[in-house]
C-alpha cells in the first residue's frame, strides 16, 4: 500500500502555462523551481 507521495513527474509542452494551471486552478503549491542557466525549466 502506498502511504507517501512526494515527487510526480508531468511531462508539459508550456511550463509557464502549466505552472498557471496546477497553481490557480488545481490549487496545488509550487515549492521549487529548478532550470539550467540559458534553458529552460
């Protein structure tokens, strides 16, 4: 049985969009932002 979940991975072709969606009206919590300097997330 699962009783923990701490990391789910969604695969998106816009970030900032998506980031829009999970936040606003999903009303999940963005906790981290990672990216590499000169590309994207």
């Amino acid at each position: 049985m699962i009783e923990k979940i701490t990391h789910v991975p969604i695969v998106v072709s816009d970030q900032d969009r998506a980031l829009k969606f999970y936040t606003e009206v999903v009303g999940l919590e963005k906790r981290a932002d990672y990216g590499l300097p000169g590309k994207g997330r």
